[in-house]
C-alpha cells in the first residue's frame, strides 16, 4: 500500500505497526509497508543531479578481506573514502567505521551473536553481509535495561545496548532533522539496492537486510528490499520508533512492534554539549496572549523560551473546539485558574477544530504545532520536552528544579529554573470525571498521539509528561507516558522561536 506524500523534507514519519494492527487499518503488502514519504521532485532532481555514481561491485567478485571469498558490507563500501575500524572485544570481530554528521558510525550492521535464535536472526541468513536483526529488547539488553516488549523504559544519551564498549544504539535525535535527510536521501545506501542513485558517497553502506516481522500467532516471516534500524525512542509499550530505507531511495521513520526483527547499527560514544543549564543564566520575562489579553510569565533555559504558567484561555467562541473541552483545575472552580490554570482534553490542546489531527494524519511529521497555544507558541513534542529535561540535568537527576515551592501537597519543589510547574491534577473522564490528584501531580500535552497495538485503544492515547508524588516511579522524576485523550491536563506553551545561547 503506497503511503500519503508530503512535499517537506525536514521529518519523515512512518506508521507502520504489527501485521495484527495492518488488519485493523488496512492491509499492507508484504515488501512494501505503509509509509509516509517526501515527494519534493523538484528537490530530488536536484540532489541527484549532483551526484557521481561509482561502480558497484559484483557478487562474484573478490572480497575485500584477502583472507576470505565471503561477500561481506566492506564488498560494497565506497572505495574513494576513509574508513576507521572498530574491534568489538566481545568476539574480535572487525567493523568498518565512517565519520558522517559530526559523528563516527558503524558503516556495517552490527554481528553480534548472543546466542539467541528466537529473538535474532541471520538477515536474509547471510549475516557476513547483512548483519543480524534483532528485537526491541535484544537491541536495547533487556537484561541491563528492562526493555522489551509490553514494557516501557527510559535510557539515558549514549546508551549502550547491545553495542560495543564506547558506542551506543541509534538515537532518534540522530537522523531527526534536514541534514541528516538530505545528505542521506542519496548517498547512503550502498549499489546493492537496485536504484542506480544509491552511490554510497557518505560510505554509510546501508544495505536491504530486511526486517523479521513478527504476527500475533507467534511466528516470523522476512520482509526483504528495505533496510531498517532500531532507535533508542519507544511509542509504547509495544512499538519503537526505528530508521528506514526502502527499495526506492527514500527514507522514513517507522514504527514497528518490538517483537520484531531488525538492523542495528551503533553511534560512537560523543560528548553531549546541550547539557546542563546553569540556573542563573535563565532569563524571566512576560507574554500577553492577544486573543484575550491574559498575560503569562515565561523563562527561557537554554535555547527554549516556556511559558512559566499553565495555559489559561477558555474563549469558546473565538475557539469552537474548547466547547466542552476545558475545565477548571479544581472542582471546575473558576477561582482555580489563575494559579493552576485550566485543563484541556487532547482534542482542544490540539485546536482540532482548525486541524485534522487523526491517527494517520501529519501531525505526527510536523514540528511547531500550534494547537490552542498563542500565535508564535506551539504545544510542545516529547523531543522538546527531553531537551529541558536535558538542560536540568536529567528527568532522573533534577525534576524537583522545574516544580514550584507552592501549589502541591506534600513535596513542593525548589523552582531552580523558573519554571513554576504546579500540582493542577487531571480529570479522569474514565472514572466518572473524577478530579485526580489535585495538589499532587501535574500531567503536560505533547503533540504526540501514542502508538496502541490494542484494538480497543487505537487513536484513544496521547503522550504527556508528568510528576505525580503519589505514584512509585513518577514521583521522582518528570516521566513520558501516556493517557487517554478524552481525559483534561494541563498545557505549557513552548515559544517557536529558538533563543540564542
């Protein structure tokens, strides 16, 4: 089944999920999986154009290891570039390397046999050339993590799994963005594939090793011509966001379950320079929402200017979609507002009214989604959100920096950064509206939907952050996860502009 086009290249979005899940949406076909793709011809004209194609390399020909007539990736590597190597220590094997985006990458797919043949496999059972693939929880070492399927983790920057010493899985962050998108669009796939423009001239050489998909009968069948590549970034308790590139030299991002089987390929461990925030240098300042004159505080940490206060605008008039859609924070009391300001359902932080934000719909490939926010503001993605998370030093490390002194229960926080977050509660509209923890958590919209293999509970979910004293994990650090739409939680407003550091 072809997928919509969009005429952007900045993300690429792929929805893809479990073959139980394809029957639910609509039947996909066996190579070609449902995607989303860029389709700026004009654009691609010209990358292509500027591009020297080299010969590739026959299957009969020697391999470039003298030592050995096996065709391996090193067979299909661009000749004309500088590669490092790399020797996993766990088994002496030797892997290619190639500097690409500011960082040093695995130009191979990872080999590694931990001797488990139920949940890794030989790709297109020739792993000399292709690699292994691996499920969710293989690639992530479970046994370290506690990631895997039907579970949800957390794992910092740099993150191990299944890789070498010093070199990390994939990050989301990593191929998110234009330049990794067009450098990539054609010059990373090796002549293997069967398009003549895959030239390999960033010597990345991804090749076709397919992926295992996995069926809820518990059995596993190849899908081969696309490459595919585990992120660190989990949708859900059973999907995973991942990397992709088809037969026809366009790349996505896709989701499948983590049941699956796919490539890895490791990052070199890299110092992070967006880190640590120095409290004093946030810079406090104010914002008038021209829609109804209301003013907010905001504060500005690192590059993000936030608003500092819980959206507060309820004019359903102006704003249709807010009928029915926004309460008060407690007790639906008016004189809460001003404090805690008001809750909105996912429908309503989404101005769903102006927007078709459905299941498969491009909100899921856009950035700066304004939703019901102030013009020049947007609600927030969980990129976003990590990033201030990032700034204080960590979700684990420092959540009680961004909560206010005042306005929770038992453990108000220090208010380090400004940022004022404050226990407005949510409202339960699945327990008979119940306002829920009140004074004792806050619960953030992002602009994510969350993927659910579950039939009862497709296109029922959204992502919120959230820091809620009364739960055993969360009420230590400012967690990801996720509730229904239907239900009313708070808004921060994050401002479009990027500040200077």
């Amino acid at each position: 089944m072809k997928g919509e086009t969009f005429q952007n290249h900045s993300l690429r979005l792929l929805i893809a999920t479990s073959a139980f899940v394809a029957l639910v949406l609509g039947a996909c076909g066996d190579d070609d999986p449902s995607i989303l793709l860029p389709g700026d011809s004009s654009s691609v004209d010209e990358i292509s154009s500027s591009i020297e194609p080299y010969s590739s390399v026959e299957e009969s020909s020697s391999s470039a290891k003298s030592s050995s007539s096996v065709i391996t990736a090193w067979d299909y590597m661009n000749p004309g570039l500088s590669y490092g190597e790399l020797v996993d220590s766990r088994d002496n094997k030797v892997y290619k390397t190639i500097e690409f985006d500011g960082k040093v990458w695995m130009a191979e797919n990872l080999n590694y046999d931990v001797g488990d043949t139920l949940h890794t496999w030989c790709a297109r059972e020739n792993c000399d050339l292709y690699g292994r693939l691996y499920t969710y929880a293989v690639a992530m070492d479970s046994a370290k993590s506690g990631c895997g399927f039907m579970t949800v983790c957390s794992v910092p920057k740099n993150f191990q799994g299944i890789c070498p010493e010093g070199w990390h899985v994939l990050e989301y962050e990593e191929i998110d963005g234009p330049v990794f998108y067009q450098k990539n669009l054609f010059g990373a796939g090796a002549p293997k594939w069967e398009d003549s423009l895959n030239t390999n001239v960033y010597g990345l050489t991804f090749l076709p090793a397919g992926f295992m998909r996995y069926s809820m009968a518990g059995t596993s069948n190849l899908e081969t011509w696309n490459a595919y590549f585990w992120t660190t970034m989990e949708l859900s308790d059973s999907l995973a966001r991942a990397y992709m590139r088809n037969s026809k030299v366009s790349d996505a991002i896709y989701a499948p379950t983590k049941a699956s089987g796919l490539s890895v390929r490791c990052i070199k461990n890299y110092e992070r320079h967006e880190a640590l925030v120095d409290p004093s240098t946030v810079k406090k300042g104010e914002f008038t929402d021209a829609r109804d004159e209301q003013t907010y505080k905001t504060v500005t940490i690192g590059r993000q200017t936030w608003m500092a206060e819980n959206l507060n605008y309820a004019d359903s008039v102006k704003t249709p979609v807010l009928e029915g859609r926004v309460k008060s924070a407690y007790l639906d009391d008016p004189d809460s507002n001003k404090f805690y300001g008001r809750l909105y359902t996912w429908a309503a932080a989404m101005d769903s009214g102006a927007f078709d934000y459905s299941f498969l719909t491009k909100h899921v490939s856009q950035k700066n989604i304004r939703g019901i926010c102030p013009e020049g503001w947007h609600l927030p993605n969980r990129i976003e959100f990590a990033e201030l998370l990032e700034s204080i030093g960590g979700a684990y490390k420092n959540a009680h920096a961004l909560k206010s002194n005042v306005g929770w229960d038992k453990d108000p926080g220090d208010d380090e950064y400004g940022f004022a977050l404050v226990g407005a509660g949510r409202v339960d509209t699945t327990d008979n509206d119940i306002y829920a923890t009140y004074g004792g958590s806050a619960f953030l919209w992002t602009a994510e939907p969350y993927y659910d293999i579950i039939p009862s509970f497709i296109d029922k979910r959204a992502h919120v952050y959230t820091l809620d004293e009364r739960h055993v994990v969360y009420s230590e650090y400012m967690a990801d996860t996720a509730v229904f739409k239907s239900g009313f939680n708070s808004i921060r407003c994050l401002k479009d502009e990027i500040a200077d550091r």
